[in-house]
C-alpha cells in the first residue's frame, strides 16, 4: 500500500501519528517498502559516507538507521547555533568510536547532582547555601561541559530569549510573564542617584524577592556590600547561569531560596533566626516597632506582562502591594522588625497604584499606602503621563519645576539620557527662552501637540508640504480635485486643526472655572483668618461665586466636558494644599528615564521607593478592632471616589454625618485643604490628615455601631487571632497560601 502512496503523502501521515513508536514504525516501514518511482540505489561510497564506517557495516546497517542518520547530518549541518559550542575532548572520544559524522558540535550536559538529605544544621534541598570551597588547581584538560558556559558571554535579554522557550514539549523553565531588568548602565544611575540615602544601609540585610537575571541585585549587592543577601527566586532552574556564578564565588553573602517569596508561608520560613541571625522579632509594645530599622533592606520585583489577576484585583501587583501596606500596619512579615525600607520594581502604568498623578485614579489602595508610608519615591520609569487620565499640562510642568528647584539646592544633578520628559522640555524651553519655562508649551492651550502643528503650518505656508499626492498645491476649487488622494501630511495638518478648534474651546471652559474655583478657595481663606474688616461682605460675594460656579458646571452641555472639569478643578486642589496632598508632587528629585531596551521582554519598569512611617496612636490601640473600622470608613466612603463628602459621611451609618462634622474641623477649614461648600468637595480630594480626624471622632461617638455590625454590612472579616496582637495577618497567609499555583 505504502507503494501507491505519494512522498508528499507519506510524510503527512508519518507527521500524523502522535506517538513516537508509530513513528518511528512508519519510518522503518516507509523505507524499507522504497516506492516504485525511487532513484538509483546508493553506491557504497555513499552509504560509507553517510553511515561514517566502512562498506561491510554499511551494508549490515539497516535502510531506515542508514537514512535516518544522513538525515541527522543534513540537518545538523543547515542549522546554524545561536552560542559557540565547546569541545568536549571525552565527548568526542566516545562519539568517534560510535561512527558519529561531527562530534565535536555535541555538547554534553552535566550529570545531575545527587539529591541532598537534610543535614545537622537542619538545611534542605531547596535552599543552596554557598560553602568556601578548598583552593585547587584546575585541570588544564578538563572543559567545562555545562550547557549553559557558551552562552555565559552574551548579553542578559539573549540568553533569556533563549531559555525562555526551552524545556520539553517546548514548555519554558519558568514564569514567562515576569520582566527583568537587563540594562546595567540603568542600575549605576539608580544606585548613584540613591548614594545619599542607601549610605545608611551599607553591611545590612538584603531580603531579594524574585531577583531574575540578578542584574540589579548584583549592582546592589556590590554596591552595599550586605552581611547577608537572602535570593528568593522559585524559578531558580530558568535563571541557573545568571544566579550560580553568584553563588560559587568563595567570598560569596548570597542564599538562595527556591520558593516564592510573594507566597507568605514561605517567607515567614525565611524570617526566622536560621536565615537572619541579625534581626530581632520586636513584641507589639516596643517602641522601635515604630522606627526605621535600617539593617534590613527589602527588594522585590513584582512586574508581571500581561498582568496576572488573582481573585477581586486586577493584577497580582495590586494584591501584593496591598497586603505589604497592610503588614506596615500590623507590623507582620519582615515589618516585625521594625520599619523597613522596600524598593519595589512594578511595570510602568502600574507605579500609578501607590503613586497617582490625577484625582480620578487616587483610590483607596493610594489612600492605604499614603497612611502607610510617610515617602514614597518613584526613582525611575518612563517619566510620561500613562493611561487615560492625565493632568494639564500647566501643573505638570509647575510641579516638575519645583522639584528641579529642590535638586538645584541639593546638589543632585541627572545624566543627560535619563532626563524626565517634563524636565527635558523645561530644559529646552529655558535654553531658547533664556529662563525656565513656567508651562510645557508657551501658547496659552497648554497642549504638546501645538508645536507639531506650528512645524507643519510653516511647511505648509512655505510649500514644503504638499496637499495632494502629486505634488500640486494648488488652490483650485474645482470639483475635479476633491477627488485627488490627500497627503498624510496635510491629513495631519487638518486633524490637528480640528483638535486645536475643539481643545480650544473646552480649554477656555475648564480654564475659566478652574480660575473661578480658586478665587472661591482664596475668599474662603480670607474669611477663614479674618484677614478683611469687612466679612459679611467677603460672604456674600462668596456666595455669589459659588452659586456661578455651580449653574455653570449644570449648563455645560457635554457630560465629557463637565467632568473634564471637575478633575481639573480636584487637581488643582491637590496642589494649592501645603503641602501638596499627593506624594508624588512632594517629591525631591525627578525620576530616571527608563527605556524599552533596557528590560526584558521590552516593557517599561518602574522603581519605587517605599518607606514606612509609624502607625497612628488610634490603630495601635486596640488592634485589629480599630483597624476593621479604620478599613470600614475607607472602603465605604471610595465606594463612589466622586461622590460629596457629605454623601460620603451619610453613607458610613446614621447620624454619622452629624457627629463627624461638628468634630472634625478639617474638612471645612480652606487652610488645611478643607471646603466650607461640602456639596463641591469630593471624596477623592481628602487627604490623610482628614481620615485621621474622622477616625479619632468615630470612636468618641457614644452611638457609634460595633465592630462585627460594620463588618457583617461591609461584608468582610479581617481575622483576629484571639489575642488582639498579631493576629491580624490571618488574611495575609490565606491569600498566600491561595497564591501557590501562581
């Protein structure tokens, strides 16, 4: 039958067949059973160069090995290898005694250590600790056969790229989603950049969560020289030729761990005297719970692309980042320490979770690490406005300027490739302008594509552009040129024509009520301080202000155009607040450019600086009581982030409202970021100091609901071990323990 089946044919059913014993019986099938249309048979020269032996073997070798072999041999020698191979002089040895063609290209893998048992000190398989090994001398005819030693000198995104698609069945070693960075030049300026502040951790305790590569724990571990570097990777096996060479090195600080560390079973296993004999587990009345503890430094990378999701949050990030900020607050995990430092790399739209730039994106995980952390630091990313929602222009660049003011005082200067995007078009602007520009652009639209649109006014009014695709501008209306093809240029040229027509007239509207709004706020801090003699006067023209203000916002027709208008209005709340109530506009210096090439897979990173502050009196008193509640107002009030604080308020419980508003001046006092209008004054725009006040008044409330009352209608139980310690962190081992298979 396999006569009368064509070439073409039998190697699509040879291909069909899934198991490898079908296979290889059709092979030997089809080649023994040659087709009737076959060529001449080979001579024995052939058969003698194909098999690599003499005829006399050549001719007891079976057809199918004979073919299959020659097969071997065209196909090793079309493929071209991605690393130079080493010559492995046994290999080669035993493979000319087999009859192999080309030995010399086989690289043999190294035997498999032999699984170690758990020794005195209690050590086990899955963590390797480095050993000072006894100085030998190499033997010269002995060749290193490890797979992974020819491509030790390519560069880091390379060899990645190699191994993250082997393995068998072409599965890949590891967690393809996560992103490392690659770029050393990136990691010298970040570790210049924090020189000042990382002075005070040099000898401490590094605590790696998911190092990778380990290009930026290297830079950091050389750059600190820790007593103890604690290497947390559990996919150890895809980064073996990265992280090995750490570990062998005889004055070697490195442990390696191969267990998740986002997986808080695991790293409660790492927190122990066994691996951190330095750190003391501090009892929940220390009081240096509540003080940095600068001998133990904390890096992780949590940056997943594409997102990962677990349960309720959109990314893994998120959860981690959450449950981290909740640890700040009960003191769990490695914060049992005592305040420690953690520097966090996060894909680049995600920094936005702990680090918002705009009023609608500030939601109740910003809120939880604002509480947390006392600075938050973002040290590098793109530096550009990412996602949907971006602030004007105008305090993007007043708040950049700012903080090039505070570098200029302090000394800290940026390498011109890592300029931030504000701080180059400052820059340029102060160079052609002759001082610092108070906007990113110059014309009142306040927008980055006016320039654009200025270069191809000019090119067009010069002739430099052409309307049509052949070339003709000219400016005949007849109808025989409508039907001519528009250059993508002038295509361009129109559209931003139309943009500049519609942004113009929305800009004139939110500029004009963002202008009308501040004066508001400014009359309420006159009347406020009693600055003016006259304040019945200062009222009604208050009054007045408010009420165009709000008849305005009701008569603008476009519901895109109104709310436009209210984020503008709430981020320039932010900034009139001293200080600005986003950490971010309170930063010190401007963050590191980052680019593509620089990490692997190419996607952007972001480096963020995390450092705890104390806790609140009113927390740490009756604990995790108080924390439920704190979590109830919270979660309750950024329900609906754009709602009034007085709808906010009267959502928490019955007269809550009421109570919360004769004891907590800060809402309504202009001076401390407050608004006498609470009908104008979203939820979204409270700063901490706020939540603080209405925590401490929540519970001066004589008919304030219980505990489990609040919690049974937010439906949500935080766990409480029974001792009202540390019992808090509960949820952060069930949801690590969820984790495992992630």
């Amino acid at each position: 039958m396999l006569r009368l089946i064509s070439k073409t044919n039998r190697s699509l059913l040879w291909r069909s067949r899934r198991s490898p014993n079908i296979q290889r019986q059709c092979l030997r099938c089809i080649h023994q059973n040659a087709p009737l249309r076959s060529a001449k048979p080979p001579t024995p020269a052939s058969v003698t160069e194909a098999t690599g032996d003499d005829t006399s073997a050549g001719q007891n070798t079976p057809a199918s090995d004979t073919l299959t072999k020659a097969k071997s041999k065209r196909t090793t020698a079309r493929k071209k290898p991605r690393a130079p191979k080493i010559k492995d002089p046994q290999a080669t040895s035993s493979q000319k005694d087999e009859g192999d063609p080309d030995p010399v290209k086989l690289v043999t893998k190294p035997a498999r250590k032999a699984k170690s048992k758990k020794d005195a000190s209690g050590s086990s398989k899955s963590q390797r600790t480095v050993k000072k090994a006894k100085n030998s001398a190499p033997d010269p005819g002995n060749v290193s056969t490890k797979p992974d030693d020819a491509i030790a000198d390519l560069p880091v995104a390379d060899v990645l790229r190699t191994r993250y698609g082997r393995g068998r069945r072409r599965n890949p070693l590891g967690d393809t989603r996560r992103v490392h960075v690659v770029g050393e030049g990136l990691c010298d300026d970040i570790l210049e950049r924090m020189r000042p502040s990382l002075a005070k951790h040099a000898g401490c305790d590094i605590l790696d969560i998911n190092p990778g590569a380990g290009v930026f724990s290297s830079k950091l571990h050389d750059f600190l020289k820790p007593r103890t570097h604690i290497l947390m990777e559990p996919d150890y096996k895809l980064y073996e030729p990265f992280l090995q060479p750490l570990l062998d090195d005889k004055a070697s600080k490195y442990v390696l761990y191969e267990k998740s560390g986002i997986v808080w079973s695991h790293l409660e296993k790492v927190l122990s005297k066994e691996h951190l004999p330095f750190q003391e587990p501090l009892t929940k009345d220390d009081p240096r719970l509540d003080k940095p503890n600068d001998t133990l430094l904390v890096v992780a990378n949590l940056s997943y692309h594409p997102k990962k999701s677990f349960r309720g949050f959109s990314s893994l990030t998120m959860l981690v980042l959450h449950q981290l900020m909740a640890a700040v607050r009960a003191h769990s995990l490695f914060q049992k320490y005592g305040l420690v430092r953690m520097l966090i790399w996060v894909t680049d739209e995600e920094r936005l979770i702990s680090l918002p730039r705009h009023a609608a994106i500030r939601k109740k995980a910003a809120i939880e690490a604002e509480i947390s952390c006392g600075k938050i630091f973002e040290i590098a990313s793109s530096t550009r406005q990412t996602g949907y929602f971006c602030r004007g222009d105008d305090i993007e660049a007043e708040q950049a300027r700012l903080a090039m003011k505070r570098m200029e005082e302090s000394g800290i200067t940026t390498p011109s490739n890592r300029l931030s995007v504000p701080q180059e078009y400052l820059l340029k602007q102060a160079h052609e302008e002759g001082e610092l520009a108070g906007s990113l652009n110059s014309n009142k639209k306040g927008r980055r594509y006016w320039k654009e649109l200025e270069d191809l006014e000019k090119q067009f009014a010069t002739g430099q552009l052409s309307k049509f695709s052949d070339g003709l501008n000219t400016t005949n209306t007849d109808r025989s040129t409508s039907s001519r093809e528009l250059t993508p240029e002038f295509l361009r040229l129109r559209g931003l024509r139309y943009r500049r027509v519609v942004d113009g007239r929305r800009t004139d509207i939110v500029a004009s009520l963002v202008a009308k709004h501040a004066e508001i706020i400014d009359l309420q801090c006159q009347i406020h301080r009693g600055e003016s003699s006259d304040v019945e006067l200062l009222r009604k023209e208050l009054e007045q202000l408010t009420k165009q203000l709000k008849d305005t916002l009701a008569a603008i027709p476009g519901d895109q155009t109104r709310q436009l208008a209210l984020s503008s209005i709430d981020n320039q709340r932010f900034v009139m607040q001293d200080p600005p109530a986003l950490l971010y506009d309170r930063r010190e210096f401007e963050p590191l450019r980052v680019y593509p090439g620089e990490f692997f897979p190419r996607h952007e990173l972001a480096l963020l600086d995390f450092q705890p502050q104390g806790i609140w009196p009113v927390l740490r008193e009756n604990y995790p009581a108080n924390h439920d509640v704190f979590e109830y107002i919270i979660a309750t009030m950024h329900m609906f982030p754009n709602q009034s604080i007085r709808d906010g308020l009267k959502s928490l419980w019955p007269g809550a409202y009421e109570w919360i508003l004769q004891e907590c001046p800060s809402l309504t006092d202009p001076t401390r970021g407050g608004d006498q209008d609470l009908d104008m004054f979203p939820v979204r725009c409270m700063n901490s100091g706020m939540f603080k006040e209405i925590l401490e008044a929540w519970f001066r409330w004589p008919w304030r609901p219980t505990r489990f009352e609040l919690l049974s209608r937010l439906g949500a139980y935080s766990g409480d071990s029974g001792d009202g310690g540390d019992g808090g962190d509960g949820d952060l081992h069930q949801i690590g323990s969820d984790a495992e298979g992630i």
